[in-house]
C-alpha cells in the first residue's frame, strides 16, 4: 500500500504543469535509490538514519503514510522500538497536562 502511494505522489508530482521533466526524473531515479537502499540485499535496511531520511522524502513527495511507515521502520531498525513508544506516550501524556492547566 505504501509502495502504491510513494508511486501515485511521484505520478502527481511529475504530472504537475510547473513540473520541469528533470524534476520529475529526480523524483523517480531517488524512489529507486531508497528502494534499492533500503531492501534485504541493499545493506542498509538495518540503518535507522536512512529511514529517518526516507520519511523525509516521502513526506516531500506527498506522501504521508508511506512517509510515517518509513519513520516507524526507523524506530524498528534501531532496536529500540518499545523505548521510543514509551517515550513519545509520556511526551504526550505531559503534553496533554501541560495543555489542561
């Protein structure tokens, strides 16, 4: 499904008349670069920065809940993943405090 998405933004993007082609070929030759990067034999889908990095260009695509897997992929990666959940639930909990005073 994120696969879907990543390809209809790239499509909108490419398809948009201020679009120059070589943008729109930056877009997609970059899509492929993660992708490659990023599988079994690509040697850093164990990298948390590079999903960190590829959230953010998912996010510029337009595409956001491919980029938010990407963020979540980056929390897996880094093997702490139950730390990080703790940490944003007691960041939202004080938030959430903060908030109601």
């Amino acid at each position: 499904a994120a696969e879907a998405e990543v390809a209809a933004a790239g499509a909108e993007v490419a398809a948009r008349p201020d679009a120059p082609l070589e943008r729109a070929a930056y877009w997609a030759e970059t899509a492929e670069a993660y992708a490659a990067l990023l599988s079994p034999g690509g040697g850093l889908a164990t990298e948390p920065k590079v999903h960190l990095l590829h959230g953010e260009f998912l996010e510029a695509l337009g595409a956001p809940d491919a980029a938010r897997g990407a963020f979540c992929s980056s929390y897996r990666a880094s093997g702490e993943a139950h730390a990080y959940a703790e940490a944003f639930m007691a960041d939202g909990v004080v938030a959430l405090s903060d908030a109601g005073q």
